[in-house]
C-alpha cells in the first residue's frame, strides 16, 4: 500500500537525517522532495504546493532548524499535515433511520457491487444488523447476478426484480419488503458507466430524491489516480454524498486518490477496501493511513485484527495444552488459520512499523503458509496430536504425501520444537499477564 509514495517521503527525509548542519536551504530541499514525491503519487499540483507551504510555516514556527532531531520533527509534522489532509477525524456510517437506508453510487468497474456485499457483512458482523442487498443495476444482468452470488456467500438477502427496468420502483419496493421483513439496513447498489454520463447522473439522482437515503456513498477505485478525484467532484455536484469510500488499496496505488479527494469535495473518506474476500473492509483512520504511508506502520489496526480473532474460551485450553506440554500440531495449523483471518499477509506486514521497508524486496503473499499446512495435513492424527513420535521413516512419508523435501519437514520440526519450547517458558508470570493483558484490551479501542 503506497510502496512508492513512503519510498519517495523516506528519501527526502534522509536529507536532514546526519547531514552535518541543518540548515533553509535543506528545509527547502526536503520539501521540494516531499512535493515531487506527491506529484508522483498523482496529487494534484495545487494540494502539493499548499500542503508543502504548510508543512513549511509549521517548520519555522517549530525552530525546526535549531532542534536537535530536526529530521524527526519534520516528519512529525508532514505526518499531522497528511492526517489533517485526509480528513483528519475517523468518520462513521450513519444508521439512524429504520431501516437505514445507504445508497451507493460510483462508476462501473469501481468494485460497488463487491463493496456493497462487503459493508453488509460488516453490518451483520461488526454492528450485529440486519442488512438487506438491493440490486438496482437494471442495465447489466451480471451485475444482478453477482450481488446474488455475493449474498450467498456472506448469508445475506438480495432483493431483485430482473424484469422490472425502473430503478426508482425497484428501490421503493425494496424498502417496503424491508419493513415487513425486520430489515434494519437496506443497501442500494445502483447502475454505473465507464465515464459520466447525463444519463447515469438523472437516474441516480432520482433514486436518490425518491428514498432519502440516510447516507450515500461514493465508490471509487483508488487506483485511477487523479482521474477518481475528478470524478468524485462530478458525482459531488450533482448527489451531495455523505462519503467515499476507496477500493483496491490492496493493489500498485499510487496514493492521490486517498491524500487529495476530502479537500477537493470536502467529504470525508468512510472505507477502504483492502482485498477481495468479504471482510477484507476497514474504517477509514486518516492519522492510521498518514503513519502508514510515512512508513510507521499501524500497530493499532494490527492489535484490532488480532482482538477481533482473540477467543478467550480457546486461549484458556490452549494454555492448560502448553502447561501440560500437549501442544500439537493440529494446534499450530489453528494459530496459522487466526492469522490468515487477519488479513493479506502483505498488509499485515505493512502494519509492523520498519517491517514494510525491510522487507521490501521481499515478495510476501498469501500462499506463505501453503507448504506449511500441507506438510501437517500429511500427518496421521497420531503425530500431529504427539509430534515426538515423528522418526525418520515417518518424515519420508510426510515429505512424500505433502511433496515437499525431507528438509523442510526437517526445518518445520525444528521450528515448531523451539515455539513449544518458548510458549512453555511464557507459561510463567510473564505470559499469564500478556493473556490478561489481551483480555483486557478486548473491545477498549
């Protein structure tokens, strides 16, 4: 996420980092660096020339030039000015209607139906409602299609009339199917183009006027740069929306979109998308995302995850296992299932502060655990629940049923000999408190 962007603001940071005398003419230097950096990353010149001239009377009035850690300062700095820039305050979805009605808008291709199915599992999940998917979409059947094999997937309704071609009916019948059914929140998923068109703008904005929603959303593909930043002001001017919500910032972003689009429509940035599967959603935190592109990574979104995967109940037993010195693998493929519940690997490691920069060359994906699993799933119940009676001729046969090399059945032993051993010794005060300490963190955020 943004790999070029913190690349770019790193380098042009490292001029006031142990470069003998701070002085103007680095100040100046640094920020003409931070300016290019954010040109490159498609922000518009205008918001990259205030931004770098705020950053620049902050500097001044901090006596930048005469602290000790003048490099961290500015960096200090940069980070508030890019928080403020994107928003500066988390925003939340309104639901105060009931049903809460959210109508979302943006054009095709920009990933509206697969976020409509994700915000209702987030719904249903996170805020225990109960969503209702409308496909408005009366143009592409497989748009209708979709959202019906995207409900499926995540357990939530899909109301639909193919035959019916008149949006504003199809959005008005479904409010009403809503209320008799004990909907509390119904998403409208709405036909968009490959370009703005009057066409799409008339439609929209007359189901818009017809069922009032309590928040319309914004849907834009933060990949297009710029260009999504001049689509949202056309989309802006004509609905008023309530937010935008950025998806694919799990793919090569440059960035523009998230940094420049709230001072450009004054509209706060609500969601991101972060990957393909359902849950793959995550509230917009603009001082989260500042640390993130300035390479601090994001400790809090990361101990978020991990609570949100944290089972009390499983902790306990998996304690009691490790005092009894019963730890297996069956245990171990468990704990590798919670982390891949967490998310991409990538991002994941983009959360680590200096992860993401030492290990930049380093292709992280999400088949990291595949040879791992198949290793243990090649294990008798027997051996994964007692490890110790795994001979020689046993590995063979692991190695062999897995198709990997004896050496990594090797590796995966050793590994997973030193892990049981230091889970044991975290068995002492330490660890106990670290358990109570997650127990108690649960929720607090």
């Amino acid at each position: 996420m943004f790999d070029n962007l913190t690349d770019k603001l790193d380098k042009a940071f490292h001029i006031l980092k142990g470069h003998g005398k701070i002085t103007d003419v680095n100040v100046a230097d640094t920020l003409k660096e931070v300016r290019r950096a954010l040109l490159d990353a498609d922000v518009n010149f205008k918001i990259a020339k205030d931004f770098t001239t705020r950053v620049k009377e902050k500097a001044i009035g901090e006596n930048v030039l005469t602290t000790l850690q003048p490099g961290q300062l500015m960096v200090k700095i940069v980070k508030d000015e890019l928080t403020e820039l994107m928003g500066g305050e988390v925003s939340g979805v309104n639901l105060s209607g009931n049903p809460s009605i959210i109508l979302m808008s943006g054009l095709q291709g920009s990933g509206k139906t697969t976020f409509s199915g994700k915000l209702a599992n987030f719904l249903k999940t996170k805020k225990s409602k109960k969503p209702l998917l409308v496909a408005c979409d009366i143009y592409r059947p497989a748009a209708i299609n979709q959202l019906h094999v995207v409900g499926e997937q995540i357990g939530v309704e899909v109301y639909s009339e193919p035959e019916n071609k008149n949006a504003v009916e199809i959005a008005q019948n479904a409010i009403k199917h809503a209320k008799a059914n004990g909907f509390n929140v119904v998403i409208v998923d709405t036909a968009g183009r490959l370009a703005v068109d009057e066409e799409m703008m008339n439609e929209i904005a007359n189901v818009h006027a017809a069922i009032q929603p309590q928040e319309t959303l914004f849907v834009v593909d933060s990949m297009t740069g710029q260009d999504a930043v001049n689509t949202a002001k056309a989309f802006n001017d004509r609905l008023n929306f309530d937010g935008v919500v950025l998806t694919k910032l799990d793919g090569d972003t440059r960035g523009g979109a998230a940094i420049s689009i709230k001072s450009v429509v004054n509209k706060p940035i609500k969601f991101i998308g972060t990957g393909e599967k359902m849950d793959a959603i995550d509230v917009f935190y603009p001082d989260r995302m500042a640390d993130r592109i300035l390479g601090m990574g994001d400790v809090v979104s990361l101990v978020e995850r991990a609570q949100a995967q944290y089972d009390e109940e499983e902790a306990r037993k998996l304690q009691k296992k490790i005092a009894k010195n019963e730890f297996g693998f069956d245990d171990f493929l468990n704990q590798i299932q919670q982390i891949k519940k967490m998310g991409s690997m990538k991002d994941l490691v983009g959360m680590i502060p200096g992860a993401g920069k030492a290990l930049k060359d380093v292709e992280i994906n999400d088949d990291a655990f595949k040879h791992v699993e198949a290793i243990i799933q090649s294990m008798t119940p027997k051996e994964r629940s007692k490890p110790s009676i795994i001979d020689v001729k046993r590995k063979q046969r692991i190695a062999k049923g897995s198709g990997r090399k004896i050496e990594e059945v090797n590796q995966l032993m050793k590994q997973f000999d030193q892990m049981s051993k230091m889970m044991k010794m975290m068995q002492g005060g330490a660890g106990k408190n670290l358990m109570k300490m997650m127990g108690g963190m649960k929720g607090m955020n």
